[in-house]
C-alpha cells in the first residue's frame, strides 16, 4: 500500500470527540503512507475542527447521507483503497458501491461482507462489546496496515488567523490577569451526562473569587445548551463570558481552548480538544465508562460519580434522580482545579476503572498482574486448573466441582486467592443463570457485581483474573483470581478490640460506633438493589483501617420478586451469625435502627423483625439437629 500511485480515502467518524481520538491513527497512517495521496472523508463539523491538518493532502466534505449518492461521487476520484473509521453499514456499502477495490473497516453493524479487510472488536463474555479507549479501537486499523502505533496522543493544530480573529471578539479572555478557565456543561449525546448548572455555576464562583480566574461558559449553538449557559450565567454570583450570547466558529474556539490555563468538561467531544491542545483539564463521567475514552493524558483529572445504575450508557436518565452526576460534588471539582492549577501533578491520579486484558482466549487478566502470571505460567485457563503450588483451602463442606487456592506472587508482591469450578453440575449452573437472569459461568458471576458495587461505595476483594471455558452450551470450567483484603479479617474470625476489652464508657461508644456503621454498610447494600445469598459474619471482613468488606460475590444477586423475603434473609443470617457473648438485644436493636434509618420502630419495621426471629429460631433449630453452635445464641 505505500505505492505512490495508490489513492487513499479515509472515512472519518462523525462525533467530534470520536474524530478527535481519531488523530493518532491519522498521523500514524500519514507516516506510513507518506507518498501516497490521502483524501479525508467527513462531515463539515469534523473538518473545522480537524483542519488544519498535516495527515491529508485533500477534504472531501459529506453533504450527503445517502450512501448511493455518496458512491456515485466517490467512484469518480477513483480510489484504490478505502479505510473506514466509521462504523456504519452505509459507510461500506457506499465504498462497495463506489467500486474500491481494498476496504478496511470492523466488521460490525452487520457490513462484514462489504470489507475487503475486516477487524473485529473485542467483546467481553457475556457478548457486549468490551470497554478498550477508542484511541487504541482506531489504532489497531492503522496497526493492520503495518503503520507504527505506538503514539497515543492526541493532536491538533491551530490557523494562526483565528487567533486574531479571537482577540478581536473575546478581549477579556486573551487580556485575562487571572487564570483562563473554560467551563463545558452540555453534551451532544444527551442530557445524562451533564452535571448540575448551579454546581458549574459555584465552582465558577469559587474559582474566581479564589484565583481572579476568567470564566467563560462554552456550549454548542442549539436551544437545550444554549439554556444550560442561561442557567450557570444567572446562578453565578460573578459575571461569567457566555459564548451562547457571543458566538465563535470552530476554529476561534480551538485557538480560546489553547490559551486556558484548565478546561473543567462533561464527557463531552471539547473534553478531547483541550487534551489534545495539551490543556489542564477536569473531566466529569456519569452515565458513561471512562474506559470508553481513556487517553492517559498526564495533566487531566478524571472524577467518576458513583451510583449503583452506572455506567448504563443511556442518553437520559430513566431514575428519580440522576444519581450518579449528582454523586460529584463541587468540593470534588474546586479541589481537582486546585491540584491543577497549582501544578500539584502527584496528586492528579485519574479514577478510570479498572481494565482486564485478554491474554488468550476467555482469559482475562489485570495488566499490572501480567507479569507475576507470566512468572507462574498461569497463561491458559488448563495451566489454572492444573496449578497446585499454594495453600489448598478446600473445605468439607465445599462442593465437589469447587476448588480454593491461596498463592503468593512477587511482582506485585500479594497475596492471592483462585477460585475454580470444575464441570459444575448442569443444575447448578440453571439456577445461577436464573438467579442472575443471563447465561454466564460461575467465574463470570464472581467478578461482574464487582464495579458496580465499588461505584455504590462497597469494598470488595480486587478481582485479578478470570476465565472459562464453554462446551456447546453448559460451561466446562470457570475460575477467578482476587487479591487479599490487606490488614483485614472476617467478623467471624475476630471482632474489634472494644469487644473484648473491658467495658469502658469509652469502649461502649466504639462498640455502637461499630455497630452503626455496619448497619449503614448493609444498608447501603441493599440500596444497590443487590442481596446476598449468605450475608454471615464470615463473608463480612473488617480492615484495621475500619472499612468493611463484602466477599464471596458470586452469591450477590439482585433479585426480581421476593425482593423483601431475600432482605429479611440476609439480615436474619446477620443476626444468626453475631456472637450471642457479644451482641445484646440492645445492640440487635441498635443495629436494625441503623439499617431502617429510623429513630423509633413503627409498626413494619416490628413485623420485619420478628420475621427475622422467626427464621434464626427455624435456623438454630437446624443447627443443633445437626450438632452445629447457633452463634446468637452463645
């Protein structure tokens, strides 16, 4: 393909962020093909914001979505090959039409058969499309091309003219003593991702009043936007420039975003001309995976706002209250600008979720962890199964198709726990897919609770790795790997000091401090909507740092009917499992308070808790049948 004669075209993505995330593959192909002609397909908004650019020798502008339309005016420029950054059908059918002859692209929105030269993304598990940077989505196509793609970063360029031009019509802002700070509060894929205007508007108040910083509110020209600036402008205490009242173009707004001295944006397509400007800059993620966008730029702050629904993805929030935008606080924002502003650089840690990478097929593993597997030859879901170096935690009582392992690894020194199912029983297997409405294994089904209870605020065992392995419809084997809870025990196992310790005024207030907040803990369970099928002290672990922990995630589930019969179970077994010499009535009660949220007991809450009763007495009852201790009764 590097022959001179060779006629490129490059079909861009329409999204102004997707473009811009776009510009590494461009320039690693300009690289490449540096004697070939390259001709830029896009939108008019795409070009604005791309252009100047150095990666092309001509624009082609898309005026048309027709893709017969578009065929007809491609098949004129005679084009010898066709690489598609756009994931649409009619992208290549209109390339396929238009008769070039070499069309690379992904194979997806059911167009595989139109390409010529096909990738397919990765997806995870249970069929959905894995969360990778969509940097490294259209770099793998410049990578398929034999073009080096090993820079990441993103890159524009500034018409020395709209400099000019923004000097003229924004004065303040090119003459501000303070900070330039810009403020982007909408977002085209839809309202979800926006964070309150009156936050927007007290931290612009913050800023200014702290740091005589210059303000301005950008947004794109339509109706919705245009009153999202209204609204931050009026809430504000200060005056605040507004480009909704003062209108720049694409390239000015370009040149404004090279001179701020921070950028603070939703998960918006500006987000990613500040980066690629190399601007300081505060990125606010509600709906969507930061995984999706990930750039790794050094100089931006990443604040995720944690809800139990996210990250759903949808364009509106379908909850009462959109939960995970308003989990971002101003106090988070002011002090990440702080950091920023004040060059405190070590500090400016990006909260981006934690990303398995597929080492082989259906074999998931943490990055960082690669080299300790590569160290103990776990590289296949068979060298799992047949590693035995550690300490074997096989139980009794444990399942025959259940396996528990306790490893150490050097780098990163931990310590590590494998869990394996081998051949689980096909009933089983019913009842966990039923359970957890979708067909997946009992390794998936350990780790997927895990991200949406961390965004909940509920600590969980790191998952490390996970695998399994599929017959033609029941799986074969599954396993996950989880890191070891520093400095932490299960209640079973031991009990704060107070406990034991003599009963001091001072000890008694550590005690209901303990009690209070593992009350708030289950209850902020519950609040995720999940339930736990055995909620015992033993899966319950408690760090010296006095956090919680919850454990054994492949009973966590959420249930569809019976949602108040599976409460009252779990905090039945938490009532069963709390050591009788240990917790009085008193503190049962003080406990049940805390989970209800109440002062007092009304009338339900009473007929909650002797349902509870009633179901350790059937419990206990078992027990002892069986020759077992009934806990709340020692």
């Amino acid at each position: 393909m590097r022959d001179a004669r060779y006629e490129i075209l490059v079909w861009l993505p329409s999204p102004i962020g997707d473009a811009v995330l776009c510009t590494p593959a461009l320039r690693a192909i300009r690289q490449h093909f540096k004697s070939c002609k390259i001709s830029f397909f896009a939108k008019p908004i795409v070009r604005q914001v791309l252009s100047p650019s150095s990666f092309n020798d001509i624009w082609l502008e898309q005026q048309n979505e027709n893709p017969f339309a578009v065929a007809k005016m491609l098949k004129d420029c005679n084009f010898t090959h066709a690489i598609l950054f756009k994931n649409s059908f009619a992208s290549a059918l209109a390339t396929f039409l238009a008769g070039i002859p070499l069309r690379i692209g992904y194979a997806r929105e059911c167009r595989g058969f139109l390409l010529t030269d096909k990738l397919r993304p990765p997806k995870l598990p249970n069929a959905r499309f894995k969360p990778i940077s969509m940097i490294d989505y259209y770099l793998a196509i410049a990578s398929r091309l034999d073009a080096d793609a090993t820079d990441r970063n993103l890159e524009l360029l500034i018409d020395t003219e709209t400099r000019e031009k923004l000097k003229a019509k924004l004065p303040e802002a090119t003459k501000s003593e303070g900070p330039i700070i810009i403020i982007v509060p909408g977002g085209a894929f839809g309202p979800s991702k926006c964070w309150p205007s009156v936050r927007f508007a007290q931290t612009a108040d913050r800023l200014i009043t702290n740091y005589n910083a210059t303000v301005v509110v950008s947004v794109a020209p339509t109706p919705a936007e245009k009153q999202i600036a209204r609204q931050i402008c009026d809430s504000s205490k200060h005056k605040l420039t507004n480009l909704a009242e003062r209108p720049i173009s694409l390239g000015e707004l370009k040149s404004l975003f090279s001179i701020a001295d921070l950028v603070i944006t939703n998960d918006t397509g500006p987000r990613h001309i500040a980066i690629a400007l190399r601007r300081k800059v505060i990125s606010l993620f509600g709906p969507n995976n930061p995984a999706w966008t990930n750039t790794g730029y050094e100089n931006e702050i990443q604040i995720v706002g944690g809800a139990p629904c996210a990250p759903c993805g949808k364009p509106v929030c379908k909850k009462k209250e959109h939960l995970c935008m308003q989990a971002i606080t101003m106090e988070m924002v002011c002090n990440a600008a702080e950091k920023l502003l004040e060059n405190n650089r070590s500090t400016c840690a990006s909260r981006v979720k934690q990303e398995l990478i597929e080492i082989s097929k259906s074999f998931f593993i943490d990055a960082d962890y690669k080299t300790a597997f590569d160290e103990t030859a776990l590289t296949s879901i068979d060298a799992v199964f047949s590693f035995n170096t550690g300490k074997n935690l096989v139980k009794n009582n444990l399942s025959r198709h259940r396996s528990r392992l306790q490893f150490e690894i050097n780098s990163p020194p931990a310590t590590l726990f494998l869990k394996r199912y081998d051949s689980p029983p096909i009933f089983t297997q019913l009842k966990n897919w039923l359970c957890h409405r979708k067909r997946a294994s009992l390794g998936f089904f350990d780790f997927e609770p895990t991200e949406k209870l961390a965004a909940a605020g509920i600590n969980t065992p790191k998952t490390i790795s996970y695998g399994q392995q599929w017959g033609i419809l029941f799986e074969r084997k599954s396993f996950s790997i989880t890191e070891k809870i520093p400095c932490a025990e299960s209640l079973e196992r031991k009990l704060p000091d107070c406990f034991n310790a003599p009963p001091t005024i001072e000890n008694l207030k550590l005690r209901r401090n303990f009690i209070a907040r593992s009350a708030a803990f289950v209850k902020k369970f519950h609040q995720t909507n999940y339930c736990h099928r055995d909620l015992y002290f033993s899966h319950i672990f408690y760090s010296n740092s006095g956090k919680f922990y919850l454990i054994d995630l492949s009973r966590v589930f959420k249930p569809t009917v019976f949602t108040e019969r599976f409460r009252i179970k779990d905090i039945t077994q938490v009532y069963y499992s709390a050591p009788g010499r240990y917790f009085s009535k008193t503190d049962r009660l003080r406990f049940y308070l805390g989970y209800a949220g109440h002062n007092k007991l009304s009338r339900k809450d009473k007929g909650f808790i002797r349902k509870v009763k009633r179901k350790a007495k059937r419990m206990a009852k078992h027990d002892i049948k069986h020759g077992r201790p009934v806990p709340f009764a020692s």
